[in-house]
C-alpha cells in the first residue's frame, strides 16, 4: 500500500486535471482552484526548504572551515539581515510586520536593496558583455557552410539593432526573424508540448516513478 | 531609412575634443587590430576587454544618442494602450530581478507613463520575490511625482509579490481574490474601486508582462492570455528571451519589446506623442548609445577574427 497510495494519487490528481480543462463546470472550477491551492502552498515551503538548505550548506561551510568560509559568513548575514529588516520597521516606533508589508519600507531594506543589490546583480549581468564579445571573437569562425550562416545571421541580426545602418538591413533581420527564427522556434515548442505530454502521461500511467525516488 | 542624430561634434557651442579623442582612440585601435589580423595575428582576449569598456563607455560620458522610430511590433503595443477607452485595466507584470532591471525597467517605465497619461488604471502585480521592491521603487518614483493626482486604489493598486509561479497564474486567471484576498498594503480588494467588477484576469483589459525569466511574460501568454475569454498580453522582454517570443506574434502577443532596443523604440514613439514627457529620463534611448558602439566593435572583432583565422591558413587544418 505504500507504494500504491502515492500511484493512485497521482493517476487521480493527473487524470482529473485533464479531464477538467474540458469541462466548464462551476463544480470542477471549484476543485480545480482547491488544487491550485494546494500548489501556492507546496511553492511557499518550497521556499522555506530553499533557506533552510542554505542555511545548513553555509554554516557546515563555516563549521568545518572549508574553502572560502568567508563567503558563507557573508552569506548568512545577508539572508539574516535582510529578513530581519524586512519584517521590521521602525519609522513610527519599532514594531514586527510579519503579515503587512511595512517591512519592506524600512530604510535599511530599501539601502540595502537599492545600493547593494540592485548594483551587484546589475554588475554580474553587465560582465557579461565583455565575456560574450571575447567568446563572439574566438568561436564566430567560418569554418563550414553552416558555421558561416550562423555567423552571416548573427552579423545581420546584430546590425538590426544598431540605427546607424538603415532599414535595408531591417527588412532582412525581420525576415530571418520571422520566418527561420519562428519556423525553428515553433519546431521546437511543438517538440518542446509534445515531449511534455508524453511525460505527463508516462508518470500518470505509472511508467515514470522519478518522483518516488525511483529510476 | 531609421533617422539617426548625428554624434553631437559640436556641443556646447564649440568643438568636442572628448568625443574626437573617443572616436580616434577606438577607430585607431580597430585599425591596429585589423593590420595585425591582416598578418594572421590572433588579438589577445584583454585588448577585446579593452575595446568594449571604450565602446560602452565614450557613449555614456559624452552622451552620444541615436534616434529611434517604433518598428511595427513595438508600435502595435503602444497603439493598444492609445486607442483603449479611458478607465481601462492594465495588468503591468514585474517579472523580473535587479540584474534584469537595466535592460527591462526602461519599458516598464515608460508603459507606466502612457498608460498614466491616457488615465488608465494599472494593476501592479510580480511572480518574483524581487520584483516586488523594484516595483515600489518604480511606483514611488513615478507616480506621486508625475501624476499626483494619481490614487491608490483609485488609479492604481499593488498586489505584491505571490509565491506559486504559474500556479498563481493558474488561479487568477479565474478567480483574483482567491490568490489575492488584499492588496500590498492589506486592504481587501473588495474595498478597492479598480476591482469592482473584476472576478478574473478575465476582465481586465490589457496584461503587460515585463520580465525574461520563468515565471515571465511567456508564462503570462499561455496561462493567462491563451485562456478562453483571456485578456490580450504585450510583453517586454530582455533581448535574449525575444526570439522566444516571436511564435506568439501577433495572434497571442499584441507586441513584443525586446531588450534596450524595444525601450528605446517605445520611448521615442512616447516622446513623440506626449512631448510632456521630454524632461523625464530615457534610460532607454540613452543606453542605445553603448549598445550601439559595443556592437560594432563585436562585429568588427568578429570580422578581424576571421580574417586571422583564413589568412593565418587555420581554416585548412583538421579538427577533432
């Protein structure tokens, strides 16, 4: 029974929202949105389970002084900071604001979101340009028919975005976009719902038991 | 022919030494590059560094802009937003993180305004835990400064952030209240007057994603706006993700705003409109500057590559 329970759950839970979708019915409404619920609830631990990972990764870290522990530290008074300023706040007397959001509105929050995070996330991504200009100029090689289209492609699309080479090169940037771009695009979502269903079903039928802890 | 404002040579009345130096130091340095890749020298990957940190650079401190006219796609987006009647719900969606926020905060800021100034009412809602405080800032910004006679809950309402991905899509696509019992600040949204009337993402009139990562905009397209009876979805997204969009275009995606470009383009057409708006930033026509120049250098280092690579004779050995 141990094994069969979580089988029938999910035949059961798979099945109904399939057959859901095709009926419009007050009464599968309401228990397909007391499902959904369940999924908002699932996605919040989710959450929980996120920090108490962390949590537990980064203080064995710190524990047994392995390399580059300072990080850990780092990261730790971050999580716990930020959590606690941002279910804090004491512009008019201090107080806990656990289920408004005051919280958010505490100066050290918004300093620390403003002028730490948004720099530091805005930096990593800007680093980026650099990395792909380097790697643009090492792997954009013609060194066959089809690597020359990507690099031919690449070149024209590139030129797209840049107003200083008029619409001529538009015209033929749109036309790579909407007609090869979208044709592999649509391939590949197609491909993409296909594979998908064909999960869905293996693990409603029971063929797939990944989620059991099973090959 | 996209017209262009030529680089400003001539500011402030006199001749712009800086902007010259930028452009010879760059145009020379390419040159360099060219004569040794003409000699099937390969560029080392700290001078490519270098060129980009000049390219990106010059344009941000000398202030070096292009203009920019809205291609249909852009167009089609704002063209919804104008002719809808007054009063209208639109839905802005902040899907996204501060390392996203420079390339995709431009649009957000300037559908904000349009919307604002055509008096339609905006629902602010985030899928990510993120999004929600660069939704407060963004709301914070602009709204009491530009539209003071703007009201929350009148004009305007913030849900927050809501945990659950496309699950809370999934449950505001038939009933808002049940996902969001209150609004940001904890009034219930049966007390607020935008809702009155909204059971369902149904009933509003225009959703605009903004974001690039999942949950995102793709995710507002086929949970929301695909639903039956759903309501039509723009998104604006970062370049990377634009290509992705293309299949929904036009049927399930009204427009698509992709990267700095698509802000750019919006903001011009907005500026073009509503000159009110003159005095306010265009971070996204300011950032087509170093946009620009960066990919030029890409194309010429790609270029310079190449001639290295069939010149040095490398195109002739085996690889593995």
């Amino acid at each position: 029974m141990r094994r069969q329970l979580p089988f029938i759950l999910v035949f059961l839970s798979g099945a109904f929202m399939v057959f859901q979708y095709f009926v419009p019915h007050e009464s599968s409404e309401f228990v397909y949105e007391f499902l959904l619920d369940w999924l908002t609830i699932i996605g919040g631990f989710a959450m929980v389970l996120g920090i108490w990972s962390l949590i537990r990764v980064s203080y064995d870290k710190i524990q047994r002084k392995r390399e580059n522990w300072g990080y850990s530290v780092i990261t730790l008074a971050g999580l716990f900071s930020m959590i606690f300023f941002g279910i804090t706040n004491w512009q008019d007397g201090f107080g806990f604001y656990i289920l408004q959001a005051d919280g958010l509105n505490n100066p050290m929050f918004v300093h620390f979101f403003d002028y730490i995070l948004i720099p530091i996330q805005a930096t990593m991504f800007s680093l980026l340009a650099f990395f792909i200009a380097s790697a643009a100029y090492r792997a954009f090689r013609a060194r066959s028919v089809i690597a020359s289209l990507l690099l031919l492609a690449a070149l024209i699309v590139m030129m797209r975005f840049n107003p200083l080479f008029g619409a001529w090169i538009e015209d033929v940037a749109n036309w790579l976009m909407n007609v090869p771009n979208l044709a592999a695009q649509r391939a590949i979502v197609i491909g993409l719902g296909l594979g998908m269903v064909a999960t869905a079903l293996k693990i409603i039928l029971g063929i797939e038991r990944g989620y059991m802890g099973q090959g | 022919m996209i017209p262009f404002e030529p680089i400003r040579l001539f500011a402030f009345g006199g001749f712009n030494v800086p902007i010259v130096i930028s452009l010879l130091i760059i145009g020379g340095g390419m040159l360099w590059l060219l004569i040794r890749s003409l000699k099937a020298k390969e560029v080392d990957r700290r001078i490519v560094f270098v060129f980009i940190f000049a390219a990106v650079s010059a344009p941000l401190l000398f202030e070096i802009t292009f203009d920019e006219t809205a291609t249909p796609i852009v167009k089609g987006v704002f063209e919804k937003i104008e002719n809808m009647p007054e009063r209208s719900r639109i839905v802005i969606a902040f899907d996204f993180d501060p390392a996203m926020a420079p390339e995709v905060q431009p649009m957000a800021n300037a559908v904000i305004r349009h919307a604002l100034a055509k008096n339609h009412r905006l629902i602010f809602i985030s899928l990510w835990a993120t999004g929600q405080a660069l939704m407060d800032k963004t709301i914070s910004e602009i709204i009491p400064a530009e539209f003071p006679q703007k009201q929350d809950g009148i004009d305007y309402v913030s849900l927050g952030y809501k945990a659950g991905n496309e699950g809370v899509l999934n449950v505001i696509v038939s009933n808002v209240k049940k996902m969001f019992p209150t609004d940001v600040n904890g009034v219930p949204l049966t007390d607020i007057a935008i809702f009155n009337g909204v059971r369902s993402m149904k009933d509003v009139d225009m959703v605009m994603a903004v974001g690039g990562g999942k949950p995102g905009p793709k995710e507002w397209v086929l949970f929301v706006g695909d639903a039956p009876g759903g309501p039509p979805v723009a998104v604006g997204v970062a370049a990377v993700v634009a290509p992705q969009m293309y299949p929904y275009y036009p049927k399930q995606v009204l427009g698509i705003l992709g990267g700095i470009k698509g802000a750019a383009e919006y903001e011009s057409e907005l500026l073009h409109n509503y000159p009110r708006f003159a005095e306010q930033d265009t971070p996204g026509l300011r950032m087509m500057g170093p946009q620009t120049l960066a990919h030029v250098v890409i194309m010429a280092f790609i270029i310079f590559g190449n001639l290295a690579f069939f010149i040095g004779g490398r195109h002739k050995e085996k690889r593995l």
